[in-house]
C-alpha cells in the first residue's frame, strides 16, 4: 500500500474518530442542555450545525492529509501530526464540557487552549 494511501486513511481515521465523539456527546447535549438555554433569535436551528460540522470536519481531514504529504523532516511531522492530534482531542473535549457536561466555564478555558496552541 502507497505511502499517500496510509497517510489519508490515518488522517481519515483521527478525524472520523472526532466527528463520532463530537457528535455523540453534542447530540446528548442538544436533547437535554442546550435545548433549555435562552438563545438569541438569530441562533440558527440545530439542522444547520450538523450541515456545517460535516464540511468543517471533511476540510479537516483534507488538511491534515495535505500537510502529511508535505516534504518536511521528521522532527517537522511529528510536532504538526501532535499539533493536530492536539486540536482533536481538545475538539471532543469542548463538545463534551459544553454539551454533554453543560459547564460554560470549562468549556470557555477548552476555547482559550484551543486558541493558545497557535502561538
């Protein structure tokens, strides 16, 4: 099996695996948490959100395949591949405080790590 072909079904696989978790826990929280919140009027419907969450997270796997095959060293890939990783996991970890946990404060901090990781 080529090289592009592993590097796309890894990236594919971390970020599937993402989306699941995400969508697992955000589904949860939809039914139960956030349904009660009192959003503003120009909060679009739930509907939308999965519309979007799909091409936020194909756009995902496509740049983390681009930057995979990128010529770079090996210390180079490692610390982009723990960079992505890293944004991954904070993603899954910000759906389950919000929505799963419905904790606003820790998930503002998830929001700030998220934010801090590209300085």
């Amino acid at each position: 099996m080529g090289i592009k072909i592993v590097q796309g079904l890894y990236s594919l696989a971390l970020v599937l695996f993402t989306a699941i978790a995400s969508k697992y826990f955000t589904d949860i929280g939809l039914n139960n948490f956030y349904s009660i919140l009192n959003l503003p009027e120009v909060t679009p419907e739930n509907s939308y959100f999965r519309i979007i969450w799909r091409w936020l997270y194909f756009l995902l796997f496509l740049s983390f395949y681009i930057i995979l095959l990128s010529k770079k060293t090996a210390e180079e890939f490692n610390e982009a591949n723990s960079l992505f990783i890293s944004q991954l996991f904070l993603q899954i970890l910000w759906c389950f405080s919000f929505f799963f946990m419905g904790q606003m404060s820790a998930s503002a901090i998830v929001i700030v790590l998220l934010f801090m990781e590209f300085f």
